[in-house]
C-alpha cells in the first residue's frame, strides 16, 4: 500500500489493487471509498447496485473471495489485494447468461433488476455449497436480500432452476 | 403462420440486459458529473432565521452553495400544483429551496455541489442554519384540532373538504332494521422503491440544449415542468428515462424539487450535475401514503343487504398537496369495491401535518377503502351470524348488471361507471382455491393442536387505465426491424416485452424484430405516466392502433408492388404475401424501401428506391398527396373512461397464542384484469403487490414521534419483508374482457397491494375472536390488544 | 449517506496496532458491519481507523480440551462453519445462526460484536453465559484478560479502554452433563431479536438438574445473566417446573418499550422464550448423554 496526496485535496489517496472478474486493476482512492462507489465509479462496473448504503437490502452484494459480502460494508482500501466477483462475472466465458442469470430469465424472477445483481451473486455462492436446494432452502439462501418488486415467490423458483441449469451445464 | 403473441408466457426481453450487470439507472451515468447533497431540515416545522456557509468555504471540491435567495426567474415561485381540484381550497406547495420556514425533517434548504457526493456530504455538514422552532404538527388527532397551524394562512389545517352523495343515505341508514358503527384507521407506509429518485442534466451551451435523465414515471410532464421553471423553450430540453429501480407511484410526483435544482445549477455552472437521493433522504423527503382515519356508519336488513352507507375520513396529506387530492377521492370512490351500497354518502376532509409529503403509493387510497368497506361487511357477517362469504354475495354488483354506474364521479372527473365483471364467479373461485367451506373442520384440527388459526377474505375493484391518453410511434426500418416508441416510462413492469408481443401479432414480425422504447421524449414527445394501472390499456391499446397503420400502409405499398389487391395480402413472419400463394412476396424492409423514394443510393436495398430504379407513374408526385415518406405511423389512444378491474384475497393465519406472532399459512388470490397479455408478468404484477400487501399490513410503518421526526428512516427499523416474511401465492384468473379498448384489457398493476390489510385484518380477528379496526399490526400490537380485551 | 474523512493504518503485527490505536486515538475496523453504516450516516466520525484486516494470524479457531478461543478477524460465518467447535460447544452456532443474515457474517467478526457491546447483540450474551474472556492488548499496559462479568458495561459500552485492541475471545466449554440452546423472536428473519435467550443447563447422572441459567438480549442495557438454578435444582429433567425461572427471569429484566415493542410485550417473550430455551436445553442434554 502507497499513499499519496490529492493535490486538489488534503485527504490522502491509496493505491488499491484488485482482482475484479479476473481482471487485475489498480486504483487510487480515498480512504472512505467505499467498495460500491470503487466498483461503480472508478472500475465502471455499474453492475453492482446501491439500494441503501447501511447492508440491510443486499443489492450491493458482491463475492470477495467466493463469499457473499456486502460492498457497502467494505472500504475499497480494506480489500486491497482481494479478489472479487460481480454480477458481470457472473456470466458464462462466451458472455451468454450464467446458470442462475438464465434461471432468472425463465422464471421471470426480475422486474426493475435493480435488486437483481446481489440475488444473482448470492445464489451463484450458494449453489456452490448447496447444488440442490429445497424450495424452503432456496427461500433461505435469499433471505438477507430485499427486493420490492417481484414478491419473492419467483425468485425462490430461479434458485431452484438455477440449480438444475447447473447440473445440467456441467453435465455437458 | 407466424405464433401468436398475445397471451402467451413470453421471456421479457429486458430480461439479458438486467441480468448480466448492463441495466442502466440514473447512478450509472454521468460518471463525470459534479454531485449534488442538501441541507435538509432536521425540525418538522421552524422558521429559518440564518443560514451560515462561511465555515463551508474552504472545502476542497466544493463548486457551489445555493440557498434560495440564488434562485431566480420562476425557479422562485412555489412547485406546481400538478392536480388542481375545486374542493382543494388551501392547497399548498413547497419551494424548490425553503424560503422562509420549513415544514417538515427533510425539507431541503441549500444545495451543495461538488466534486463528488462525499466531498458535497462533507460541506453540508458544516453549512451552519438558525431555526426559530414552531410547534410541529403531527398526526390526524393534532392537526384536526387546529390548535397549531402547518401553515398560518390555513384555518383548522383543512386542505380541502369534499362530499359525495348517491340517494339519501341517512334516512336510509335510519329507517334500516339494523345499525352500526366503526372507527377504522390505517397508518403510513411509503413506494420505497429499490432505487431512489436521481437526476442528472447536461447543459450543452453550443446547441443552447439541456438533455436531463431523471428516475421518474413522467419524462414528458418532467420535459414541461422544467421548460417552465427555467424559462427555456421546450423544444431545447429532452428528459429521458433511463432504466428505473422501481417506482409505485412516488416517482410519479413531479417536478421534485431537486428535478429543478439539478438543471438549473447544471446550466449556471456549464457542467454536467448529479443528483442521486441516498435511502435516508429518500425517508425524509419523497412522498408516503396511507394514513387515514374513518368513521364509518351503516344500516342493513336481516338479510345482510348494506342499505346506507355514510363514511367521514380524515386524510393526513403531510405538508403539501402537489399531486392535489388523488388520494381521498379514490378512497371515497373506490371503497365501494363490487358492492351496491344502497345509499351512500362520503365526506373528507385533507388535512396538513409537519411531515413528508402524502402522494400516492401503489393502490393510491384504495387499500384504506378495502379495509373501510370489508370491515362493514364482517362486520354485518358477525352481528347477524352469517357466512362472510354470504354476507358479500348478497351486496355484489350483479354481471347483468354491467355497465354499473355509481352515480359518483372519479378520479379523473368522469363517471364511475363499472365496465364489467363477474363478482360471484370470482368469488366461487376463490372458496375452492382456498377451501373456504372446509375451512371450520381445519380449524377444529388446528385447535386440537393447541393452534390457533383464523380466514380472513377481501374483494375489491380497481379503476384503471385512466385517461386522458397515451401515444406510440411506430417505424418499419429498411432491414426490416420494428421500432416502437411511447411516451410513458417504465419501472420494471416489461413494458417492452408487452408491447413487442402487441406489436408483433398486429404486424406478423418475430419479437426480436421489435425494439420499444418508453419515456424518451427525444422519441415521442406526448404522453402522460406511468400510473393508475393504465400502461397496457393505454399505450397498449395506442401501439396496437399504430401497427394497425403502418400495417395498412405497408399493406398498400406492397400490393402495389406484388400487383395484387390488399384484401388478398397477408403478413407472415415478417413477409407480405399473397394469401395461400407464399411464393409471391415481398419482406417488409423491402416495403420499407420503397415507401421513401430516394434520390441517392446507398446500398443495394436503397438502389430499389431511387428514382431510375422502376418505371414511376409520371402522372403523380413520388409522395402522393396525403402521404408521407417512410413506412411509419403515430396514433392515440384515449379512452371514454376507466376500466374497472377486480379480484378477491383469501388468507389463513395462525396467531401464536403466547408470542402473538402472525403468520400467514396460505395467500389466495382470484384476479380479473379482462384479456391478459402476459400471463407471466400479470402474475409478477400480483406476487409484487401482495408483498406490498403484507408488508403494509404486518410491518411497515411510518414512526413518527410528536416532534415530527421520523424514527425509522432506514432500512434497519421500517421492516420491508424479506423473502422469509412474504408467503407463497396462491393465483387464479377470471377473464372478463374490458368492452372499452381495443384488446379488451385491464389494469394489473396494482391489484396485488389492494386487499391485503382488509383480508389479513379478517383473517386475525377470526383467529382471536375480536375486532381489528387498525392496520398494520404488530405482534407486539396484538399482544397489547388481547390483554385489552383479557382485561375487559 | 458517505463516511467522513479520515486517516487509514494498516498495521501488520497487533503491536503496531495497539501502537496505532493509542497514537491516533482513532478506532479499530474488524469486520466493519457495524462501524461502517454509523460511518455513512456519519453518527460516528472517527479521525482514523487502524485496519484489523491484514494482520495475520487473527482469523484462527483454537478448540481446546477446555475452550473455544477465536481471533479478532474470526468471522462470524468461519465459528458458525467450524464443526470442531460446534461438536464442542453447540450453543455458538446455535446461537451465531440468529445473527443478522449469511452476508453478514461473512464479513462481520465474533470479537467485533462482543467489543461493539450491542445489548440485542447475541454473541456477547453467549460469552457472557459461557463466563468467556476477552484478550486485551494496549501498547501502554500490555496484554490483559477481561472476564465476561466485568466486561459489558452499558448500551454499546464495553469495559475496553479506548487504546485496547480485543485481540481474541475465549468461549469455555460447557460443563459434561449440559444442554444448551438459543431461542429468539425477532420482527423479519434475520433482525436483531425484540428478546433472545441462551441456556445452559447441567444434568448430574441420575439426570437431576444441577445447574441452570440463562442470558437475555434486548431486555436490558447489557446482556442479563439470571442463574435460575435454585428454582429447579435436584429436580429430575422429567420433573421440572420452570415456573419460578420465569419469575427470577422478570424480575430480573428491565425491558424497554420502542417502534418495535412494548415493554410489557418484551416481558412476555422474555417468559416465553426463557421457557423453550430451558426446556430446550434440557433437551439437548438428555439428548448429549444419550449420545
Ligand atoms: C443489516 C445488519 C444486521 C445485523 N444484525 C445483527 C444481529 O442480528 N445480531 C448481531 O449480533 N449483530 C448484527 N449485526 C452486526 C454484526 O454482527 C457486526 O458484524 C458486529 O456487531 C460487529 O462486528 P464487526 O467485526 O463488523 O465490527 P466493526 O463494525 O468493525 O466494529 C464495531 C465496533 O467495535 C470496535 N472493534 C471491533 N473489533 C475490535 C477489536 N478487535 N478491538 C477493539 N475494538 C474493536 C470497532 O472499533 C467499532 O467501534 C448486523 C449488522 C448489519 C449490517
Ligand atoms: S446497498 Fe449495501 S446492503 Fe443495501
Ligand atoms: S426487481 Fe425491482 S427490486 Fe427486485
């Protein structure tokens, strides 16, 4: 970690280092950045949402080191040297949707998207651990996300679809 | 044939774009542009003695402080009052900046720009306001007592009162066999939408233009609104909607002050500016809805038939009345859900208070109305020792009886007039989705058990697709493809899927020929919102009318070209062709090509056009008269008046009888919102707003303390459901096609939200065997009313 | 809703933490879930933060014959996942399940919680139940222990001086012979509980209880410890009447009425939940001898 000063500022500057979506970047930010406003606005991977800024509605969610973790939660200099997985790295290598983006597209667990992002993160981490989720399961991996729109119902059945495109890609 | 469209479970198109990170809200653009944070009032009412920006000065990164004596030309003047209304007597709008006095925590009063949010969060907090504090106002009670004033100019804090009478519905009370009355209240919730309100405009000084993006559900009216305050001429301001993280109505308010700060610094400073509400300002100052008090008094026979009805309410309107008096009116209209009142008389009166401002939140004053009209019926259900279901059965509109007309006028100053539904159909659908009539053999189970469940039900119906009117544009490319445009904006509901699906049955196109764009006034420059369930009624019905056009024109174009008559063509995938002859035909594009005869080549397709390419009859202009070039076409939808759509809830509770806690066993729900187009998103639609439902009725909350602060302005203390508070949904549809549009559609949007306090209410007070006469309700609540009625 | 400025340190050993910690007069970010959002809301402004994360050796989970000892960078979710210290002492998973949600956890700390001292916080009750300590370390004074007892002092106020670094907690063993459990209501799923209740109770051979206590949450400035032994003790398991627990339990608590709940409703799941966790616990140890 280096420091240096702004000159169009007395707060000092870090250099951060990360590894987003298997990219190696490098940035330089303020202490206070928060990881969100880093991956938003220095990175541009506008991906990853901001609903409220206190880890309460999760869709900030992004993977550090496989793990589910709020962004908002976390300055971008306390990650340095992290390795981090957004909803863009969610996708497939040939850039088509990933197994629970599809899962969300067939059962229609979507409609403003703007929560979308952290449920996609966190049930991409979840289905890691729990390759075939009970309905009630699936209700639970979600629980720490807020969405105002869908009524959760779909969602609960995207976790669950999710699963089998998994099992169904990697049979292939 | 190509597959018909309409109806059919179709993946939303927006769908890839949101899901793999390329959504773009309002915070994903204009990385560039300057941020903007507020002084906000930390008072609920106090006049502003000083503001002090001296010790702000030197921070690094600060551009610009603005108060409101910066302001100049009509950005001075108070907001607009969107919705005029006669009975609004005192209505009363906010400053774009406070000017003198302050009306509620939150109110803006400076605006910091800066480098960035954190720069300008940092001069906020050392901006220095001296505040005289005035008593604050706060909640029904106070404010109708009229002993403190929100406004010195407003006697009593009356906003408005207003009366609505059908037939005499005293004496008709009075000469009833029984009588009743009921105090029933239901507290604040808000839209709380995912994503905050933003907007971000750029002022480009060469073309004299403001290009301004802003979170909303109106670009057009924005576009206006803004034109108007910053005395530009319309045709040099463009608002655009980019994706929306969600409205429900809160986004439909406009201009929001900061809709005007924002381009109007952006203009001052020759930079591009940003404003992106964080959740806490989004507490404090967007808009809540549903507090209500009413005091309802009916008279019925023996049999349970409502012969009177007279309901006074008072409606708490926070601390002004932009969106004017939408709400109480629905209330006083749309309580009267699929029942025949007998007579039925309705007074409000809005009343100003010390807090945010009230505008409406998905299902506007209906859930308030749902809870007032259903309580009557339980009500008369419980004193005359009927079946629920019996009780409503007996006061139901009849489907003969359609049209109904109530006799009372609208929302949207037309008739209420009911244009179809079948209530007892629905209503039969909805006993055997839930089993109501084996209902008492499972709570005796139950109860064996040491459980204790209850079954609540709730009918309403909805006023949607209100006018005035909604437009589309329509374009066949020269390759082929389709674009669409309409004016209204979207939050998430598919608007672009559901038009595509529209588009391609009246064209005979794939889908993925159709491009749609909604609320870019760069595209289509007329329309009026998205609200009040009226997209697929009107731009639905508006987009179907211009394809039916542009198919007439491309049909003439191509029976010219394939020497045939019209009435002999067909459109096929794309393809005009003579009907059972396939091999003869022409692509759209082709026909595209030919409606606009060129006099330069760019291509081989374009070569088809130029004015050497075919033999012209020389006897007429290229264009003809009354024609135009280019295989397009706008037209308008406007319709007669609303269409009503309707639907019944049924829920299962079971109440812990030591913890009271309440948790929902089973959701029913029958839905009739006429021809569906997407069954997928109408159910979407549904599940949403049950969510919203059951939220409203079990958890949110606005708190307010008697100094007007909020109490829960996060996350963490007003309790949105998570997926673990929201329970599976039960669907069934009816279909009773609208008779007033052209797909015989209705609204679906807010249906969801509707009955969910009313049926949830039931269903406790049948589990505990007393009265809920107040929603939401807590655990705790509930504990304290069962040690009430211990005690009694 | 952005953090003010502030000044960042990245010590690599404890030491030059504790160093950092006394010489900024700043605060410690461990798992941030709790500092952070104050920080948005700017309801704390701490000039500087002296970075837990990349000190190494911090995050380890040290199960012993005797305790659970865990590092100030242990997260929650790695306690909660960790099966030799579950089949040791059950009530931490038991009880780390009811904080806050998954996501949380990853990234929020064990030690964090206890020193955040939040009196509807679990963990603290848990240490405070199991009678744990808290390691401490200032660059003046050195190391010191901190028994549970002393350690929660009021409301977000724990006995750590404001230049110690918490650098690990000790969860001792619950005694052979004993059950545990956590019971909790909280408004949605995953919120900080209107009333939790962890239990311990220690069943002799001849299975009559010889010891029982429980620990509240959110009744209280500090978490309330309440040893209801003598209103059960020499009672067979089978036997037992928790009627008496309940009345030290209520007079034991001060509960307050907020937004959420009234005072006289946290009393009544303070009754309620002290009687499932007890008779859980109790449970739980048949259950243990059994196995
Ligand atoms: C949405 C949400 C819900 C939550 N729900 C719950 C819940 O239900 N139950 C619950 O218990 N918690 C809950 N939490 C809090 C969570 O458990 C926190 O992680 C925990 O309380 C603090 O741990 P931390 O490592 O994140 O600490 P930090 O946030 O990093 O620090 C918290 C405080 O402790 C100090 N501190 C931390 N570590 C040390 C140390 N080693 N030495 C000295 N000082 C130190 C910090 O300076 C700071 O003052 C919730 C949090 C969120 C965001
Ligand atoms: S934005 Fe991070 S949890 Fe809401
Ligand atoms: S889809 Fe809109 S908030 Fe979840």
């Amino acid at each position: 970690m280096t420091t240096a000063s702004d000159p169009a500022s007395a707060e000092a500057l870090h250099d951060v280092t990360l590894t987003v979506n298997g990219v190696f970047q490098q940035l330089r930010v303020p202490a206070r950045r928060l990881l969100s406003d880093a991956l938003r606005h220095d990175l541009r991977l506008t991906g990853t949402h901001v609903g409220c800024e206190h880890g309460v509605c999760g869709a900030c969610t992004v993977l550090i080191e496989g793990r589910p973790t709020r962004s908002c939660l976390v300055f971008a200099v306390s990650a340095d040297g992290a390795s981090i997985t957004t909803v863009e790295g969610c996708l497939e290598p040939d850039g088509t949707l990933g197994d629970v983006q599809q899962a969300f597209q067939d059962c229609h667990a979507l409609q403003c998207g703007f929560c979308t992002p952290g449920f996609i993160t966190t049930i991409t981490a979840y289905l890691e651990d729990h390759p075939n989720p009970t309905e009630d399961e699936a209700r639970e991996a979600i629980g720490g996300n807020l969405c105002r729109c869908t009524g959760y119902q779909n969602i609960v059945a995207a976790v669950v679809r999710a699963a089998e495109i998994r099992r169904e890609r990697t049979a292939t | 044939m190509t597959t018909k469209m309409f109806g059919q479970r179709v993946p939303r198109v927006e769908d890839p774009r949101l899901l793999s990170g390329q959504g773009r809200y309002l915070d994903d653009l204009g990385h560039d542009a300057l941020e903007v944070a507020f002084v906000r009032s930390p008072h609920a009412h106090a006049r502003i003695v000083d503001v002090d920006v001296s010790a702000a000065l030197d921070v690094e990164g600060l551009v610009a402080i603005y108060t409101y004596d910066d302001l100049d030309g009509r950005t001075t003047e108070p907001l607009p009052l969107l919705i005029p209304h006669p009975a609004l007597t005192h209505g009363r709008t906010p400053y774009a900046l406070a000017k003198d006095e302050v009306n509620h925590v939150g109110e803006a009063i400076a605006m910091v720009v800066a480098s960035d949010r954190y720069v300008a969060e940092d001069v906020v907090g050392l901006i220095q306001v001296e505040y005289e504090l005035l008593p604050a106002v706060v909640g029904i009670e106070r404010s109708r007592d009229g002993g403190d004033l929100v406004h010195a100019d407003v006697p009593g804090n009356v906003a408005a009162t207003m009366v609505q009478e059908v037939g005499d519905a005293a004496t008709m009370i009075a000469a009833a066999g029984h009588r009743a009355t009921l105090s029933l209240s239901i507290e604040r919730s808000a839209s709380m939408p995912m994503e905050g309100k933003g907007v971000l405009a750029r002022w480009d000084p060469d073309d004299e233009s403001l290009l301004m993006h802003t979170s909303t559900q109106t670009s057009t009216s924005v576009r206006q609104a803004v034109a108007a305050k910053l005395s530009l001429p319309v045709d040099r301001v463009e608002v655009v909607t980019p994706d929306v993280g969600g409205g429900f109505g809160v986004k439909i308010v406009h201009p929001w002050p900061e809709e005007i700060l924002v381009p109007w610094a952006a203009l001052r400073l020759g930079q591009p500016v940003k404003w992106v509400e964080d959740r806490r300002e989004h507490f404090v100052s967007s808009a809540h809805e549903r507090g209500q008090l009413h005091e309802v008094e009916f008279g019925y026979d023996d049999d349970g038939h409502l012969r009177g009805l007279s309901v006074r309410f008072w409606h708490d309107n926070g601390a002004y009345t932009p969106y004017g008096l939408i709400v109480p009116i629905i209330t006083s209209t749309q309580l009267l859900g699929p029942y025949k009142p007998g007579a039925y008389r309705v007074e409000f009166q809005s009343l100003y208070t010390n807090t945010v401002i009230v505008t409406p939140y998905r299902g506007a004053g209906r859930p308030q109305g749902c809870f007032v009209m259903e309580r009557v019926m339980d009500a008369i259900a419980a004193d005359l020792g009927l079946d629920r279901t019996v009780v409503r059965e007996r006061n139901f509109i009849q489907p003969e009886e359609m049209p109904f007309d109530h006799g009372l006028i609208f929302q949207d100053g037309r008739p209420l007039i009911y244009d179809s539904g079948d209530f007892p159909a629905s209503l039969a659908k909805l006993k055997a989705l839930v089993g109501w009539d084996d209902f008492e053999s499972y709570r005796s189970a139950a109860r064996a058990e040491g459980r204790q469940v209850g079954i609540g039900v709730a009918c309403y119906v909805e006023g949607t697709g209100v006018g005035p009117y909604e437009g589309g544009h329509l374009r066949i490319e020269t390759d082929g493809s389709v674009v669409v445009s309409t004016g209204l904006t979207t939050q998430g509901q598919g608007h672009q899927t559901m038009l595509a699906q529209i588009v391609a049955d009246e064209l005979g196109v794939s889908m993925d020929r159709i491009r749609v764009t909604t609320g870019d006034t760069r595209r289509f420059k007329y329309a009026v919102g998205t609200f009040a369930s009226r997209t697929a009624v009107m731009s639905g019905s508006a987009v179907a009318l211009t394809a039916r056009k542009v198919r007439a024109k491309a049909l003439r174009i191509a029976a010219n070209a394939l020497e045939a008559s019209v009435d002999d063509l067909e459109i096929v995938d794309g393809h005009v062709q003579v009907k059972g002859s396939p091999g003869s035909q022409i692509d759209l594009g082709a026909v595209a090509v030919l409606s606009n005869p060129l006099r330069y080549a760019f291509d081989a397709g374009a070569t088809r056009a130029t004015q050497f390419a075919a033999p012209a009859d020389p006897s007429v202009p290229p264009v003809p008269e009354n024609d135009q070039p280019g295989l397009e076409g706008t037209d308008y939808y406007s319709p007669l008046r609303s269409t009503f759509a309707n639907g019944m809830h049924a829920v299962v509770v079971e109440t812990d009888p030591e913890t009271a806690e309440i948790k929902i066993l089973r959701y029913c729900v029958v839905h009739d919102c006429g021809t569906v187009i997407n069954p997928m998103i109408v159910e979407g639609q549904v599940h949403g707003g049950v969510a919203q439902g059951v939220g409203g009725a079990l958890y949110e909350r606005m708190e307010y303390d008697a100094a007007g602060q909020l109490l829960n302005a996060s996350y963490m203390d007003f309790l949105m459901p998570y997926a673990s508070e929201v329970p599976h949904i039960e669907i069934d549809h009816l279909e009773t096609p609208s008779p007033l549009n052209p797909l015989g559609v209705k609204g679906a949007g807010e249906a969801g939200v509707i009955p969910g306090s009313a049926a949830i209410a039931a269903a406790i007070e049948d589990a505990e065997g007393f009265a809920i006469a107040a929603m939401p309700i807590s655990p705790s609540e509930l504990f304290e009313l069962r040690r009430r009625h211990a005690g009694r | 809703m952005k953090p003010a400025p502030f000044a960042y340190h990245r010590p690599s050993t404890v030491a030059e933490a504790a160093q950092l910690l006394a010489a900024t007069q700043g605060k410690i970010l461990a798992g941030g879930q709790s500092l952070i959002p104050i920080m948005s809301m700017r309801l704390a402004s701490p000039a500087a933060l002296v970075d837990l994360n990349h000190v190494p050796g911090l995050a380890a989970i040290d199960v012993t014959s005797t305790a659970v000892h865990i590092g100030a960078l242990t997260r929650h979710a790695a306690l909660e996942a960790n099966d030799a210290a579950y089949l040791a002492n059950p009530l931490l998973r038991r009880a780390l399940r009811h904080v806050a949600h998954a996501t949380i956890r990853n990234r929020g700390t064990t030690v964090g919680s206890i020193v955040h001292a939040d009196p509807a916080a679990e963990m603290p009750a848990v240490l405070r139940l199991l009678g744990g300590i808290v390691e401490a370390v200032s660059s003046e004074r050195g190391h010191r222990s901190i028994d549970s007892a002393d350690f929660f002092v009021g409301p977000l106020e724990s006995a750590l001086q404001p230049d110690e670094v918490a650098v690990a907690a000790t969860f001792p063993h619950p005694p052979g012979g004993s059950g545990s459990s956590w019971a909790e209501i909280s408004r949605r799923h995953g919120d900080y509980g209107l009333v939790g209740v962890g239990s311990l109770v220690v069943l002799d051979e001849g299975r009559r209880i010889t010891s029982a206590s429980v620990c509240l949450i959110s009744v209280g400035g500090t978490p309330v410890l309440v040893d209801v032994t003598d209103a059960s003790s020499g009672t067979t398991y089978d036997a037992v009447d928790w009627t008496a627990a309940l009345e030290l339990v209520d007079a034991a608590i001060d509960p307050e009425s907020d937004i959420h709940a009234t005072a006289a409703y946290r009393r009544q799941l303070a009754r309620v939940l002290t009687g499932r966790a007890l008779a859980q616990a109790t449970a739980d140890a048949i259950a243990r001898v059994a196995a």
